[in-house]
C-alpha cells in the first residue's frame, strides 16, 4: 500500500487576515454611519449622498472579496473568476441603478404633487 505524502497546509493565517479585513471594513461603515461627517451627508453626486455611496462601494467590495475568499476563487482559471465575479458586480450595479432611477422618478413625483404621500 503506498503511503499519501501530500502535506496540507494551515488556513489559520489566511482566515484571520479575511477576518480582520472584512472586520475593518465593516468597522468602517458602521462608524461613518454613526457619525455621518457632514461633508459627506451634504455632498450629492448623482442624486444620491455621497456616504451613500461610500457604503454601495464598501458593500460591493465585501461581496467580492467574500467571493473572492470563501468560493476559493483565487485558485481558478482567469475566465472563470471572470465569469462569476463580475458578472455578480455588473448585476449588483445594475440594481443599484434601477433602484436609484426609480426611486428619484418616484420622489419627483410625490414632490411635484402629482400624488399625495398618503401612504
């Protein structure tokens, strides 16, 4: 019977290093929402606040390294990482556009006075 000579390595380093980044992250995003810096609140870009779009970005860069980490993508061919990567942030931009467009439509609406806001 022969032997299995692989040798496995340890993760430990790596998961505390996707833990702490991930931590740091979101660290950071909780702390900008509690203090909410005022040239932040009272910057707009594009219709929406620019801390707004600081946690869009905080977020999105989350998802991708939680993908990036946990499905192991790092070890994949390039197409492949490709594929599955930026096709999730393509459609996670996607929505966010949909979402905003639709949200200001609605907005401008309701402030036009076209309908009430008896909701």
């Amino acid at each position: 019977m022969a032997h299995d000579t692989t040798h496995h390595e340890s993760n430990t380093a790596r998961i505390w290093k996707v833990f702490i980044l991930l931590s740091v992250v979101t660290i950071v995003e909780v702390i900008l929402g509690i203090i909410k810096p005022a040239f932040l609140v009272d910057t707009t870009l594009i219709s929406m606040k620019l801390l707004n779009w600081i946690f869009i970005i905080l977020t999105i860069y989350k998802a991708y390294y939680i993908t990036w980490a946990f499905m192991h993508m790092e070890g994949e061919t390039k197409g492949l990482r490709r594929s599955v990567v930026w096709t999730a942030v393509f459609l996670i931009c996607y929505l966010i556009f949909i979402l905003l467009t639709e949200g200001d439509y609605v907005y401008e609406v309701f402030k036009g006075g076209y309908k009430s806001w008896d909701f």
